[in-house]
C-alpha cells in the first residue's frame, strides 16, 4: 500500500474532526425573527446552531435548508420558540435538508404545522416539545411533528399537545422509529401515514381522540402503506372529543380509540397497554370512502394481534361510531377488538373478544353492519416483521 | 410630480455625461452575495426604475398575484449567449443571466403610476451551479437596496381600487421562502414565470429570437390565456392558468406540495389529483368543514375557495406572499367550479 499524502490526509482529517464545524449562538431578545432565520441561512453543512434559555416571539415561519446542521436549544421547557404572532408560513419551523438534529427545544402555538420536515432523510426529532397551549382546539394547527416524504426518521422523546390532527404525524416515509415520546390532547396521538417500514414503540398516547393510527389513502405519490410494528405502548385514556374538521380523514376517528389500521398490510400489535378507550381499544378496518385511484389497495392484510394487556373498553362509543349505541344497549359495552370485516388475514390472539362487522366493502359501514363475536386465533400466523435499522449516525447525535 | 421627473431629467442628464452603466458580469458569475443591489448595475434611477443596457423589460400573460403589488420584470443575458426554447418548462436561460422583479405599491391603486412605492428588487441568478436567490429590499431615498437573506415585514397602506383604505404587513421572503416556490425538484431553484406560454405576448418571443437572444421559435407558439381578459380564453381555460401560475409552483408532482396529491399546473389531466373529488391528505384545519378540494357546482364547499379566502397562516393558501385575499381570482374560480358539471365525479 502507498502512503497517503500528507495533504489528502488532512484534508481527510478536516472532513471528520467536528473542530472544523461552527457553533452558531443565538439568545432570545427583541428581533429574535431574523436573527434565528439568519443563523438558519448562513449555517454550513456540519454546523450546530445553540438557541439559548428563554422565549423567542417569532413574527413568521423559520425554515432550515442546509444538510447536516444540528439545532439545538437548551432544552424543551427553557428554550421556547412562541409562535403564538405569528403572519405567514404554514408551519412554524420547515426542515428541508438531509442529516438535520433537532433537540432541546419547545415550539409553542404555531398557527399552521408546528416542525415539518419534507424530504429530509435521516432526520433526528429529540427531546422536543410541540404545543398548543390552549388545550385541545379546532383552531390549533394540524400536525405537531410532521415528517413526510422522507428515508430514515427517528422521532424520540418528544411531546406533542394540543393538534387538531396528529401529534406526531409521519406520512409518505420509509423506514421510521417513533418511540419514548408522549402524544396528548389531540385528535390522533401518533399517525403513521402512507409509510413503508415503521417501529412505533414505547410511547404513551392519552387523552386524544385516538391513540395510535395507521392509515393509508389513495390519490398520493406514496401508497400502500405496509410494514408497521406497534409495541410496548400505552394507549389509554383516549377521551377527548374529536375536535377535527370534518373533511379531515381523522374527523372520523371515533372518541376514545386507543389503536386504528385502515387499509395496510403487515401490521404487528403487541405488548401494548391499551384501555380505558370509549369506542373501542382496536379498531382494524377497510378504507370507506369511494375513490378512483386503481392502484389503491382499501383493504387490511396480514394483520397480527397479540400479547396485549387490555383494559376498559367501549363503554362510551362516539358519534362517529356507527351503530355504538346500539351495541352498548346489546351488550353492555362495544368488545375491545372491531373488525369491519374486511381484508384479509386478519389474526387476533389477544384474551378479549372481538367483534366483526361482518362487511364485505368498508364502504358499507354505515347500512350494511352485521356484528357479531368472532375468533380471529384460527388464522394463519403472518410472517415477523424485522426490527426497523436506522443508520448508526442517527442514534449517534443523540447519545 | 413634475419635481420628480426634473430631478429625473437632471440624473439621467448627470449619467450620460459618464461613461453608460454596464451590467457588472464579473458580479453576476462569481461566487458572492452582493449586499448592494447598485453593485450589479442592472438597474439606474431612483429605486432602480430604469433598466440599464441589455436589461429587457418584459411581462407575463398571467402573472402571480403577489398581494396586490404593481411588479417591474427585466431580463438580462450574457452577450452573445442565448436562451434555449422548453415547449412546457421554463424557458432554459443560460448561465450569466439574471431574472429581476421590482415589487411597489402606488398611493392609489386607481393611479397605478402615480406615487409608486418601490419595496423591493428580487434577483434570481444563473451562476455555474444553479439560480441563486437575492432579495434586497429599497432605502426610504430610492438610492439603493440592501439584501436581506432573512427577509423582513414592511408596513404598507394604499387606496384600494374600491376607493377604500388597504394596510398590510408586507413580507420579503427569506431565500428560504424564495425556494419555497422556486423549488425545481431536483434540490436546486428553477423559474416559474418565464415559461414560453406565459411570455408569448406583445411580441416579446419575437422580439427575443430577432434580437438573437432565443434559440429557436417554433411556427406553432403555445400561449396562456390572461387570467382576467375573457377574450383570450374560456372561462376554464383562464382558471386553470391562474392554478398554473399562482399554485402549481408548489402543487405539481415534484414540487413542494406534491405529498397533497393535489397537482394543479397547466398540465395535469382531469381527476383527483386536478382535486375535483379529491379529499385532503394533511390540509388540518385549512380544510374547514369541506370534504374535496374541488366539489363541483359548490365553490362555497370546495377546500380550494376556502383556503383562498382565508388570512389565516394555517389556512390560507399560497402559503407565502398572502397577506390580502386575491377577491378577482377567488371570483374566477368560484365562477369556475361553480359551472362544473355535479356529475363531473362521483363523490360519495
């Protein structure tokens, strides 16, 4: 082997010794709008941009294009960015660059989105804090955390109150870890949307609308959601009243629903403490909405259902509900697993009954119900889902 | 006035008598970000209204609505270089030239060239890597603008064409927001305005290939209809290049808002993805309490018309530059969705 020039090897050495990249301070104060939004402009690949202790009052949304910059704050209850004046942007911080960290900081009060990423891969969301500080309301914004078109997200240890749509939001996505992190007072705690490859784990969604979702809708670049392992959560207490517009796919989560599959295949639940949950504690159906999209698949597949601790069920079953009233007066309560019916190999092998709608088109929910208690535990088990693998730079920045 | 234009006459007068300002290329094709405008010598005059040699004023069939701003168009190219035709895409401008796009307001919008205020001056610059972003905002004196990579919010009053009163917060974009729209899909920024269809006016496409400043001009021109101008389009027509112009930037398949599903530019064919029947992915609130973006024969239930009519930053739609309601263009396409068809698609 030949020896390496001396000047290659620096150079070499300059692209990994972090000494080479700026820390760019900036503290709270008056004009915090266009010195955070400088500092987010002039960073340089490698960067870390340090938001110092205290309230920033932001005018507009802040935005971020430069890979490999890490923002970082001096924690989710000292460095608050307040969006609460905010005049234009659709959400209050947009990520748009590969290999961003952001950490230790608060988003409060965002008028549209509170962090959206977009084709961001391998973005790092940690001990972060996204919050409507009114309480849950239809005038809060949508998502909390919002990656979407991206491979690679891992979201730990976050806070999410208040959205009138998904706390944690990931839509369009591949390969994603959603774990240690607490979804409050929204409409749907955590939504995996439209993802291939998801690991949601030890996470704790209460006092939503619903707890945790995994949805797939048709009309979008990225469809046939598939792939997607919910465990080791606590999903309880989901009892706030659906507060979504109603032309939102969430408007129709029924109140107190602690885990809904719509139309996606390989989905494992297990291990997870679910209760407390008026409607129903899981609740696997077909898309009902008519659409002309031919390369929509509605209908749920391979679904496995085990191991999971069960509390309290469908003593109060929404509006959004069809036919819960009904099935309370019959049977005292809704069974904590519901099925429409639709699909295929569908495997339930928790302890509680569940009950099928009995539909053969999800669209017919609403005229065509036949309910009755079935055993899933016949079908065939699906294959194990593999473990989701980030790359290990990501679980580097936050060590 | 006429004190305006004297001191005007005595500048230009002063000009001449140096030597004719010439367009700074060194500046153009370094690596730089200038933090005076004056600097390129692009412009001259007071808040730079008058282009200086080889800067070529143009316009657009159907522009952006930018809150209700009067805008300058100039164009500038290298010498002896040309722009290549695109039939669709933005015409291909080569590198060394420059985009500029002055932004002001007139005391009245019913004398719009009376007592114009010149806010700011956009630059997009064709350098060997790629179009960059300048915006530099005017000083109160006209003199010069400075950039402002972060943008601002200026204050602006004038009297609306209704003869009533308009105040609004202004906002610069940051360069960030500049490639919020002038996104090209592939991690860079493209151009939206200049596309052969929506310069085909006056002559100007003409006027580009006789001056030797275009390629080619094929026999059989493509042109945009004016959105406003009923002469030059069907009523559909015109509101599917207002979409074009004022959203597909962003809502088109690679664009900023392509996860929507909703893709409105002038190509896209009928269905959902045109968001007639199309229900929203991750609109929020923005939706209200319409269930399709586009419902036929109810604009008052169509998502579109909703967020179109909203000042609200988690509603309103464009997200950037829409500190007013654009009401002639909501008119237009409420008049639009309105006359389509209630069977166009089924629905439920």
């Amino acid at each position: 082997m030949k020896p390496i020039p001396f000047l290659i090897a620096a150079s070499l050495l300059a692209i990994a010794n972090p000494a080479f990249a700026d820390t760019l301070r900036v503290e709270a104060g008056t004009d915090a709008q266009s010195r955070l939004q400088a500092a987010l402009i002039d960073a340089k690949p490698g960067d870390t941009i340090e938001i110092g202790v205290g309230r920033f009052e932001l005018t507009d949304g802040l935005s971020l294009d430069v890979d490999r910059v890490t923002v970082r704050g001096a924690g989710p209850g000292a460095t608050i960015l307040s969006f609460k004046a905010q005049k234009g942007a659709g959400e209050g911080l947009l990520v748009t660059a590969d290999d961003v960290v952001l950490r230790g900081f608060a988003v409060e009060d965002s008028r549209g989105d509170g962090i959206k990423s977009k084709a961001a891969n391998r973005i790092v969301y940690h001990d972060l804090r996204v919050e409507w500080t009114g309480g849950p309301k239809a005038s809060n914004g949508a998502y909390g955390i919002y990656p979407v078109e991206s491979t690679d997200v891992l979201i730990d240890k976050v806070t999410v109150r208040g959205a009138s749509d998904a706390g944690i939001y990931v839509g369009q996505s591949k390969n994603i870890v959603v774990r240690n992190s607490i979804a409050m007072f929204n409409v749907a705690g955590i939504e995996i949307e439209n993802c291939y490859g998801a690991d949601v784990y030890q996470n704790v969604a209460m006092h939503n609308t619903g707890g945790i979702l995994v949805f797939d809708l048709p009309d979008l670049p990225q469809k046939g959601g598939h792939t997607v392992r919910i465990f080791s959560n606590r999903t309880e207490k989901n009892d706030t009243p659906n507060f979504a517009p109603k032309g939102n796919i969430v408007a129709g989560v029924p109140n107190g629903t602690g885990v809904i599959i719509m139309a996606n295949r390989n989905v494992e639940v297990f291990n997870n403490v679910i209760g407390e949950n008026g409607s129903t504690n899981i609740f696997i159906v077909g898309y009902r909405n008519s659409f002309t999209d031919s390369g929509y698949n509605p209908l749920p597949s391979n679904i496995s259902i085990r191991d999971n601790m069960h509390g309290r069920a469908g003593f109060a079953p929404g509006p959004q509900f069809e036919g819960g009233a009904e099935m309370v007066a019959a049977m005292g309560s809704v069974p904590p697993i519901v099925w429409d019916g639709t699909g295929a190999n569908i495997r339930v092998t928790d302890k509680v009954p569940t009950l099928s709608l009995g539909l053969s088109d999800p669209k017919d929910r609403a005229t065509s119900a036949n309910p009755k208690i079935v055993d899933l535990g016949a079908s065939p088990e699906p294959a194990a889902l593999q473990a989701i693998v980030l790359p290990s730079s990501m679980e580097a920045a936050i060590r | 006035m006429k004190r305006a234009l004297a001191a005007l006459a005595a500048w230009v007068l002063l000009v001449s008598a140096s030597s004719p300002p010439e367009v700074d290329d060194t500046l153009i094709m370094g690596d730089t970000l200038p933090s005076s405008l004056k600097a390129f010598n692009l412009l001259s005059g007071p808040f730079g209204r008058i282009p200086n040699a080889g800067v070529t004023p143009y316009s657009l069939n159907t522009p952006l609505f930018s809150d209700y701003a009067e805008k300058f168009r100039f164009l500038y190219l290298p010498k002896g270089k040309k722009i290549e035709w695109r039939d669709d895409d933005a015409l291909d401008f080569p590198v060394g030239s420059v985009l500029v796009k002055s932004f002001g307001y007139p005391a009245d919008m019913r004398k719009p060239d009376d007592q114009l205020r010149i806010l700011e001056t956009r630059l997009l610059v064709r350098r060997e890597a790629g179009w960059v972003a300048l915006p530099y905002v005017w000083n109160t004196d006209g003199t010069d603008a400075i950039l402002k990579r972060a943008g601002m919010r200026v204050d602006v009053n004038w009297t609306h064409l209704d003869g009533k009163p308009r105040t609004i917060s202004y906002a610069v974009p940051n360069v960030n927001q500049c490639k919020g729209c002038h996104d090209n899909g592939a991690n860079g920024l493209g151009l939206i305005g200049p596309k052969a269809r929506n310069i085909n006016r006056d002559g100007q496409l003409q006027a580009l290939y006789a001056g030797g400043k275009l390629d080619r001009l094929p026999a059989d021109l493509p042109r945009l209809p004016v959105w406003n101008d009923p002469s030059t389009g069907s009523l559909e027509s015109r509101a599917r290049a207002y979409l074009d112009v004022n959203c597909a930037h962003c809502h088109n398949r690679s664009g900023p808002a392509n996860t929507s599903g909703l893709w409105l530019d002038w190509e896209q064919q009928p269905g959902p993805n045109l968001g007639v029947g199309k229900r929203p992915t991750a609109a929020g609130r923005g939706s209200g309490d319409g269930e399709f973006a586009i419902e036929p024969g109810h604009p008052d239930r169509s998502i579109m018309i909703y967020r179109m009519q909203s000042l609200d930053p988690g509603i309103a739609m464009p997200e950037l530059g829409r500190a007013t309601v654009h009401q002639e263009g909501v008119a237009l396409l409420n008049q639009w969705i309105a006359a389509m068809p209630m069977d166009a698609v089924r629905l439920k």
